[in-house]
C-alpha cells in the first residue's frame, strides 16, 4: 500500500468515508491525474504539477480539499475556503452529506480548464 492510501485509510471516521468518496469522484472526473505523497498529505499532480490535495487538518473537524495555484478557478467561489491563505482555497467537508459532488466535479473541470489554459505553467 502507498502512503497516500495509509493516510486515507488511516483516518477515523467519518473522514475515512468522506476522503474515499473524494478520492473515486477526483480520479472519474480526471483520470490522467496522479496521487502522490507530498508534504504528508495525499496529493494529486496533473503533467507534473500540482493540481489539488486532500488533507484532514490535525484538531479540526473536516476534510480539505485543496486546488494548487486557485486564483483563476471561476465556478463555486462562494463555496470555497481562503480562510487566511494568499494562495490556496479549498472547498470543506465535515460529514458525506456536506459532499456536493456536482460542486466537486464543476470545480475540477474548472480547474483543469484552467490548467489547459497555461495559468499554472509556472508552479
């Protein structure tokens, strides 16, 4: 087993459930990606780059999923989290029926659209 599927896992419920369900809804939506390991989260690269990560913060109650470079995405803006950061926003689950998959999917298309696009080219 590799260590990004130890992590998901690895994680008590109902983070487990909730990281399973992203995991199958990230790799249909977007097949050519790749899951890695990286800075000790599971994190997805599309063509070498960084593309988004799931991660359960330590002392939270939710899982993040974070889009790499998240400047340019355009749908769902209002769902997603910055909470500080300059960079990376992230869209938030605390339970599955928090999981709006047609969301999820409308951000990654969003996302790879803009990968295709050439806006990440320098990440």
């Amino acid at each position: 087993m590799n260590p990004s599927e130890s992590y998901i896992l690895d994680q008590k419920e109902p983070f487990k459930s909730i990281l399973l369900q992203l995991q199958v809804l990230i790799e249909t939506t977007i097949p050519e990606l790749e899951l890695k390991f990286k800075y000790r989260i599971p994190f997805y690269y599309l063509d070498g780059k960084p593309f988004c990560y799931l991660n359960v913060p330590k002392k939270k109650a939710y899982v993040d999923v974070g889009f790499w470079s998240s400047a340019h995405l355009t749908v769902h803006q209002d769902k997603m989290v910055t909470e500080g950061r300059k960079v990376m926003k992230s869209l938030r689950y605390p339970s599955l029926d928090h999981l709006d998959s047609e969301v999820l999917i409308e951000v990654l298309q969003n996302a790879l659209e803009v990968n295709h696009k050439g806006f990440w080219k320098n990440n």
